[in-house]
C-alpha cells in the first residue's frame, strides 16, 4: 500500500502537545475515550516500528473493571491502571521460534507482492542473529526494547490527541501474567500504560515539567 506524504503540523503543535502530557496520576474513571479515536491509538501501536520488523509483542487492551481491579494490588497500589478508559498491558513475546520468522516473511511476500524465496538471504541473516546470535539469549531483554518504541509511539500520538497517559514499570509482572493467562501464551508482561482523561483534582497536572536543559543532554557531535 502506497501512501502520499502527510502534511506537517505546526511545530509548535507537536511541542505544545507534549509540554502539556504528563504521567497522570489520577485518572477520571467517568469519562472514556470514543471508539473511532480509540481505534486511531490502536492503529498507532500496529504502525509501530521494530527490531528486523519482527514485532515480536501482543498488545492486551483490558476495559473489563472486575480484571483490573484485581490487578490494582499488582500494580504497587496505583489506581491509574483501573480508573483509566483504557488499560493497555504490552506483553513480549519470551521466544522467538523460526516459525515465528517464517510466518513473518510469509506476511512480508503477501504484503509486497512478492516471492517469498526472493527474501532468503534476509531469512538466513534473521535466523543467524534472533535464533542463533547473541539476542537468542536474551529474547525477552529484547522484545521489551521494541515495546518501549511502541510507548513512546501510544504516548506521544495521546498527546496530540489531547488524550492522557502514564507509563508505568511499577507493577509484579508474574502476577500480571498469571491473572492474563500469558505464560501459556509465550508471553510475559514488559510494561503498562493506562489511557484516559486526566482527573480534575491531579496535583500533577499543573506541576511545572521537569527536564534537564537542552544543553546538558543533547550534544551535536563534529569530526575530529
């Protein structure tokens, strides 16, 4: 599918939006996102790029209030994850098998219009770094790397949606796979982010941001 190039938002647009997101502390459990922009968020994680194109994740969208109430007691006590509109839990997958790779490039010929013989020299080199190079000891350790791309991509999308998020590594992720059933899957749990609308009375929320000046953190680099 071919797309024609989109047309720039105001600079100021895109800093605007994410000078005015936050970690929400606490969300309003009253208001809920509608469906057709749910759905571009949704679509937001699908586009998201990864290591090799392998997008070795599930996404879990849970809005069902009995399950995320029994995981707010795994979740260090935080509220966001059950007062949120939407819970999104991104799981990774702990193995990455050939025919995880197979049905990948599958996809890719199908996607293209392609052979997929034409794409053998790119399966030998994907089975020599994911099942038998160094990444091969650590899939899990990787995959959470392409999840957090996925959150930055949930997160900022949000925000220029006027839409609020909180990305949270404070949660027991054994008991998180346990009560979502994903060991069975060949998942595991890598890292959270509730969605909603900020609660009127977040403190946070007009705190001011935070961050080291530009100086002390982004360095243009000359050759020697």
């Amino acid at each position: 599918m071919t797309t024609s190039t989109p047309a720039p938002i105001p600079n100021e647009h895109l800093l605007s939006a994410l000078r005015w997101r936050y970690a929400t502390k606490q969300f309003d459990p009253g208001k809920k996102i509608p469906a057709p922009t749910w759905e571009t968020l949704e679509e937001t994680l699908v586009l998201t790029p990864s290591s090799f194109g392998l997008q070795p994740w599930k996404f879990l969208i849970l809005q069902d209030a009995a399950i995320r109430e029994k995981l707010v007691p795994h979740s260090w006590g935080q509220r966001q994850v059950a007062d949120a509109s939407h819970l999104v839990v991104m799981a990774v997958k702990t193995q990455i098998t050939a025919g995880d790779i197979d049905a990948y490039l599958q996809d890719t010929a199908r996607t293209r219009g392609i052979p997929v013989d034409s794409l053998a020299g790119f399966r030998k080199m994907l089975v020599g770094s994911i099942l038998e190079g160094p990444i091969s000891k650590q899939i899990p350790e990787w995959a959470t790397r392409q999840a957090y791309i996925a959150l930055g991509n949930l997160m900022t999308a949000a925000a220029l949606l006027g839409i609020d998020t909180c990305p949270m590594e404070g949660f027991e992720p054994a008991r998180y796979d346990e009560i979502l059933g994903l060991g069975a899957r060949g998942l595991t749990t890598a890292v959270l982010c509730p969605v909603g609308y900020r609660a009127s009375g977040d403190k946070y929320a007009t705190l001011a941001k935070v961050r080291f000046p530009r100086n002390q953190v982004v360095e243009h680099l000359s050759q020697a």
